[in-house]
C-alpha cells in the first residue's frame, strides 16, 4: 500500500521564531495521526529550527530546493549534504515557481533530484501544466513528458524515494482548484507513466500528490481519489489549524 503525504510548503514565509512557535503549536494537534507522512517544507534558515522543534513528534522536515552540485563555485546555492548534516529529510524540486522565476528545466530538475536521492533525502518532484497547455489540451502530454525528463537515469530503487507532486500551475496560489476528477485525471496520466517505465508493481506503489490551492474545505472531496495520494499545500500550511485539518482529512 502506498503511503499518503501531506506536505506544506511553507515558500518564502516564517522566520526562524515563528517556525519554532508553529511547530510548537502543530504538534500536539496532530499528534497520533500515523494514516499519513506529514512534513514541513521550510525556508534553508528555518531548517535547523524546525528540525529541533520537530524532535519527537511525527512531523517530518524538508528543503523546498537543493542544488545538483556536491560542492563549489554556485554563490547562494545549498548542497544535498548540507541538508542532511542538520537533519533534513525530504526537498521539494521542480516547484514550479522555481521554473517560472529561477529558470529550472526539466533538465536541472532531473540533476537535483539525483543529486537529493544520491544524499539519501526523500524527493517531493513537483510538476503540471500551464493554463495555456490545459486549454489546448495537452495536459497529458506535458505532465507525461515532464516525468519521464525529470526521472531520467533514476533507477527503480532510487524511485521508492520519490514522491510526485501534480500541481496545475493555474492552481497554485490562485484559489482555483483542479476539480476532483481533473486531478484524479491527471494523477492517473502520471501513474501510467510511472507504469511504461518502471513497470506496474513500482506505479502502484509511488505516492502522487496533489498541489494546487488545496485547503480545509477541498482536502477530503481531492483526497478521496483513487490516484490522489496526499496533498503539497502551499497557502494553507501556513495556518496550523487549516493544516491540521488537510492532515485530518488525509485519514
Ligand atoms: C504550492 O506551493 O505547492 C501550492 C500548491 O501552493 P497553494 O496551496 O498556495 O496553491
């Protein structure tokens, strides 16, 4: 059985104080969930804090990014091993707003994630059409493709550390919602994909998110789809008790 992840993404917000009040107050609240993973995305700076927070409880840290590099010359640019010398567990790679605004491809996406798996971190690989491809209905098409560039040279083994985020780009931070049977759609597109080149033991087992203004009122109709394992929330992880109820959902 795969496991369902709710995820936050916590993008550019919270300091290093707030993320140690959040998780403080996260914590007893969803205390004794075990149907699901739950993790924190968080900024690098907030890692150390969140991680410590974190200590004893089920909550779960991660990176939202990491860079392909094992070291060098790349000013700015964090390491897979430096994530998980403070303890990080799962990155995020591919968000599309590092595709939008930092110019990932599908080809650096494919290198962070070898490099996140080589280090031992837990991938969240996020990918999804554009509004435009949706209209012109190439959805399939595009999300198929973008798994297999972005899962390029990674062995069946490394896989079973992979989760996939489907995010609808027109659906992040907008308050539009891909409708159940839209992201269940999707999701199946992808799971099929998974199945052409890895086979169907490993499609059946990989976890497939759903990520796009998902929220307390949406989690449970998005979570109850066959091909919905989980959910990468960006907006309502920031609020605890809107989180929590996204995590309540997922059991
Ligand atoms: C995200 O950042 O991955 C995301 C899905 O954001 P939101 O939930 O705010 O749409």
């Amino acid at each position: 059985m795969r496991r369902t992840v709710i995820a936050g993404n916590w993008k550019m917000n919270m300091t290093p104080a707030q993320t140690k009040s959040f998780i403080t107050e996260l914590a007893p609240m969803v205390a004794g969930q075990d149907k699901c993973d739950i993790v924190l995305c968080v900024p690098y700076v907030d890692i150390a804090t969140a991680v410590e927070a974190a200590k004893g409880t089920n909550i779960h840290i991660g990176a939202e990014n990491v860079h392909f590099a094992e070291s060098g010359a790349y000013t700015g640019e964090i390491s897979a091993k430096m994530l998980c010398e403070i303890g990080t567990e799962y990155v995020i790679v591919g968000h599309s707003e590092r595709r939008q605004y930092f110019g990932e491809t599908d080809a650096t996406v494919n290198l962070r994630t070898k490099a996140a798996l080589a280090a031992g971190l837990k991938v969240i690989l996020c990918l999804g059409e554009v509004k435009d491809e949706r209209l012109a209905g190439i959805t399939n098409e595009v999300v198929s493709m973008q798994t297999k560039l972005d899962l390029a040279g990674i062995s069946a083994e490394e896989l079973k550390n992979v989760i996939i985020a489907y995010e609808p780009v027109w659906a992040i931070g907008t308050g539009l919602t891909a409708t159940p049977e839209q992201a269940d759609e999707t999701c199946g597109v992808i799971r099929e994909t998974v199945a052409a080149l890895y086979g169907r033991d490993a499609a059946e087992e990989i976890t497939i998110q759903y990520g796009g203004s998902m929220n307390d009122a949406n989690a449970a109709e998005l979570l109850a789809q066959p091909n919905i394992d989980g959910g990468l929330i960006g907006g309502a992880s920031l609020v605890a008790k809107k989180f929590t109820a996204i995590v309540d959902a997922a059991q």
